[in-house]
C-alpha cells in the first residue's frame, strides 16, 4: 500500500445509506474520473466506489517493475480537468502523487471503499436495482451494496496475475521465471543473467531500468515491434512556462497540441505507412549505428499502428542495448533447459532469470457473476452500445479507453455521457434505460469484438471470448479515433430509439 494521504477510511460500508444512485467498480484513474464528473456535475447523488486492493490507482500500483511508467503523455493520460506540471512520460509514482491529489481537491475520500471485491452483481427488474456482493479481501465478510446504476470502471485485464505462455521444458529450468505484474519486491538481480521476453513497452521499459541491476539481460522477441523515441519534454510546453504562461493554460494547449499531433501521426500510419515506417527504423538506426542489425531485431512485418506503439523516451532501450550490457535477441524459443533458453535457430541463451513480458489476461467486468433476475449473463453474449452501454443490460456503463490514444480521454468521454444520460433519465422521471438495435439495423452484422484487420494485439484475440460483440457502424464498436468521438458522443440524442427507457 502506497502512503497516499488520501488513502483513509470511508464511512463503513454497512453503514452507507442505500440503494445508492450510482456505484463504480474500479479506483483506478477511470473510476476517479468517474467520481469526479459526478461530484461535480450531480453534487445531489449518492455514489460509492469500491475497489479490492487496499489503495487507489490500479495499474500504477499493480505494476511495480523496474522503470514502470506511462507509454503516452501524461497531458492526455491526466484529466482534462487537472494540469499536468511534470514531464510527459510519468513515473507510476508520480502518477499516483496526482491522482492523490485529485483525490484531496474533489473531496473523494470518503467516497471510496478500499478491500472490497466485487462478486456478484445482480439485476432486479421490480425493484429496478443492482446488488454488488461485495467480499472483505482482509476479513473475507460479505456485505451487498444496492444502487440504481451501476459505472463498471475495473479496467480490461486481471490485476491479480500476468499471462505467461508454457513452452516446453519450463519445469526442468533452474532459475526463477518473474512476470513482471508481480515482480518481487526484493529482486536481486547481481551478477545474474536475465532474459526478458516480449518486445511490447513492458519490455522495452524493463530492460534499460534493470540494466544496472543485473550482469547481462537480453530481450528475448518473435518479432520486432515498432518504438517512437523522443526526448521526454514538450517544446511548447517549456517555451510557455518560459512565458511565465498558468499552468491551466499551459496544460489545455499542450493537451491540444498532444491530441492534435497523434491524430496527425495516426492518420500518417495509415496514410502514408512505409514513411511512418522509414521514419521510425531510421531513428533506432541512428542511435544503434551501422554495425547493429536493425533489419532484423527493429523492422515489424506489419505496418506501424496495427499494434500499440511503445515508446522510449529518449532512446533509453536503444541506449541501453549500445552499452553492451543489453542485447536484443530475434528467434522463437525451442525449449527451456536447465539453465537457459534454447532457440529454434539452435542458439543458446544463457539465464538466471527469465521475466516473461508476455502481456495480460483479459476478464470480463472484473471477474465478477452477473444475473439480470435470475438468469445468469455474459457479456459475451451482448452487442456493444459504443463499447460502454450493452443490449439488454439496464442501467449499466462500461469504460473502455483508448489503446491509440491515451485511455483517460475516453474514460472522461463516457463519463460525460453518463452524466448526461442521468440527467436525461431524472428530466424524464425514468428509471431504467436499456440499450437495443434500432429497427433499420435488426440485419446488421454482428461480429467479436477485436477487428484483427485494425488493431491486434495478443491479449485482444486471446481474450475475445470475454468481450462483448460488436456491429459494424461506429455507434456499435470502439473505432480508437478520439477526434471523431468527441464530437459523436456531444451529438448523441438522448431521445433516440436506441435508448429503451421505463
Ligand atoms: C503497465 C501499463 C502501462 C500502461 N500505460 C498506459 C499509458 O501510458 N497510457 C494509456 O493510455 N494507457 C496505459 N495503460 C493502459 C491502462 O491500463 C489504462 O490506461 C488505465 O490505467 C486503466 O485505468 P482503469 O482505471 O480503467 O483500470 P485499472 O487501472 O485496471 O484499475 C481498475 C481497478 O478496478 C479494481 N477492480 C477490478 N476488478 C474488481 C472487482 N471485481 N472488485 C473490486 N475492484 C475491482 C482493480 O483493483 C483496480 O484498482 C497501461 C497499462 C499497463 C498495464
């Protein structure tokens, strides 16, 4: 547990008035913006957050590797409505400095209950309620929490363990296999060989922050993976701080400046790809030199964007791998032996350690059992209302960020449209509000979540069978393009057929 100041006691969970009108799940950065755009925006309603781990922040308390710290630009990844002073790339512990603070400035303390997990969550149509059965991870009592909408903000995959794949030969290796979403506290990595594998941003992350702490460590990948380096500063947003310009300012134009620059660089991937591409190759061949070869280990098969772009601020993996005490392997794993790795092409690797950045496992709404009167539900089973409302779930919201851009600002899109959509529903005097098809789109194609064709990452196939489905216009799939949503959910009639409302 971090020593947050805002991490104190709520009002006991048995003691909290209810049914509620909202309860969010998750006290991660969505479930704060969640919290906030409700206390700001309907001060009247009586809302509660519960989360299992015993303090706030989610990912950034999850993820305690060496060098664990964003992969896009903490203007964007922060809230539109709290500046940004430090640098774009953030550590996970000034991550969490700031969602402390948030949490201080907008009273939310009291708000949030720590050490319960979500069990159960049950629809009941005559009472028009969801019941949470919520379990003490400390003392194992159960308590159920009631709540006319339920905000599911647990984010996308399993907090309590990485995915690691089996290849052959696991069981006879001497050394220790780490994922690194539990990596151990007291890591001793001296004169020891570690092997990462992977070449996502965990990877490429890991491997420039542990290069001290170890005799040799080398990542281990199938296949290269794209990287944007650049130096972990905004030009224009020194130049206005020079300027003696408000913080306030100075966040809200470097925010557009960052949105509109990855709206430019997104649009130039599927534009103009191979350049994207030239570019980006280019940049690690600058740093790693002619002898190195980048065709091999920095060339992706496939065009930049299909996958999420890590980046390094700068160049620190490419600097690492120029000491000579890192080193980038391209190969696939034949068998693990006593002491190290070996590869198909008959390579060995020798390895103390092997820390397998091979990613997450997906869970549908935080593990827990969901019935609407009785009926067991999957989500699985349901049509996604841009990929935050279900067909045939009442009274729910689900938030789901962005992979292309920062998570944050799809978190603060759907928690205006809540906002919004509540105080539809009390102008109205309704009670409940269902997402459906509209007549005209009864044929629509209706199909799994992931679209392999758009953006693919390993966790999203493996994981498809816990999502929701998806149909082929916007409204029904996450289209990852914030330029356009932003203006899509401001225009979402509130009045439309979509909306099933008793
Ligand atoms: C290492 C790492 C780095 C990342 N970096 C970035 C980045 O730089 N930019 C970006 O845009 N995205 C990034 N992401 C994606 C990232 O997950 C999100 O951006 C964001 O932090 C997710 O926030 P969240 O609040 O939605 O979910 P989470 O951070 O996952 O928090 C969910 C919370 O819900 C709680 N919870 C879950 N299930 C239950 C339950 N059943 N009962 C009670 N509580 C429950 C969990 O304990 C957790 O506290 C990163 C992800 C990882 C893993």
């Amino acid at each position: 547990m971090n020593e947050m100041t805002s991490v104190r006691p709520a009002v006991p969970l048995s003691k909290i008035t209810q049914p509620l009108d909202v309860l969010i799940v998750g006290a991660g950065i969505s479930g704060l913006a969640a919290a906030r755009y409700l206390k700001v925006e309907r001060p009247d309603d009586s809302f509660a957050i519960v989360d299992e781990k015993l303090t706030f922040g989610g990912t950034w308390v999850t993820h305690t590797y060496p060098g664990i710290r964003s992969d896009s630009d903490l203007h964007t990844f922060g809230f539109s409505f709290k500046p940004w002073v430090g640098p774009p790339i953030a550590t996970a512990a000034e991550i969490l400095a700031y969602l402390d603070e948030t949490i201080d400035e907008y009273g939310l303390a009291d708000h949030i209950h720590y050490g319960w997990r979500g069990q159960t969550a049950s629809w009941d149509s005559e009472r028009k309620l969801w019941t949470l059965k919520v379990q003490n991870v400390e003392t194992g009592e159960m308590e159920e929490i009631s709540a006319r909408f339920l905000w599911m903000c647990q984010g996308y995959y399993r907090h309590s363990e990485g995915y690691t794949p089996q290849w052959p030969g696991m069981e006879t290796f001497k050394g220790e296999v780490i994922h690194p979403q539990t990596w151990p506290e007291d890591f001793d990595g001296k004169g020891k060989h570690l092997v990462v594998i992977g070449s996502g941003a965990t990877a490429a992350t890991l491997v420039p922050n542990v290069v001290d702490q170890v005799e040799h460590v080398t990542m281990l990948q199938r296949s290269p993976t794209y990287f944007r380096s650049e130096k972990n500063e905004i030009p224009i947003a020194k130049r206005l701080r020079e300027l003696q310009v408000e913080e306030d300012w100075v966040h809200e134009i470097v925010r557009r400046e960052m949105l509109l620059g990855s709206h430019d660089f997104t649009n130039r991937c599927f534009n103009e790809p191979e350049t994207v591409r030239d570019e980006l190759i280019g940049i690690a061949r600058r740093y790693l030199g002619e002898e190195f070869d980048v065709e091999k280990h920095f060339t992706p098969s496939y065009l930049p964007w299909r996958q999420r772009i890590a980046r390094i601020p700068d160049g620190d993996l490419y600097k690492a791998l120029a000491t000579g005490r890192a080193s980038v392997v391209t190969d696939e794993i034949e068998t693990f032996v006593e002491d190290g790795i070996k590869l198909k092409s008959g390579e060995f690797l020798k390895a103390d350690v092997v820390a397998t950045a091979t990613g997450f496992n997906l869970c549908q709404m935080g593990d827990i059992r969901f019935d609407i009167d009785g009926e067991a539900l999957d989500f699985h089973d349901t049509l996604g209302y841009r990929s935050m409302m279900f067909t045939g779930v009442p009274n729910l919201a689900w938030v789901m960020g962005y992979w292309r851009s920062s998570w944050t600002l799809r978190a603060e899109l759907v928690a205006q449209f809540v906002v919004r959509l509540l105080d539809h529903m009390q102008e109205h005097q309704k009670s409940t509000v269902v997402p459906r098809l509209r007549e005209s789109e009864k044929d629509m194609q209706i199909v799994d979540w992931p679209d392999e064709e758009d953006f693919n990452p390993g966790y999203l196939l493996r994981g498809k069978n816990v999502l929701p489905k998806r149909g082929t216009t916007n409204e029904w799939r996450l289209n990852q393009d914030y330029w356009t949503e932003k203006d899509d959910f401001a225009a979402i009639d509130f009045g439309d057929e979509v909306f099933a409302y008793d």
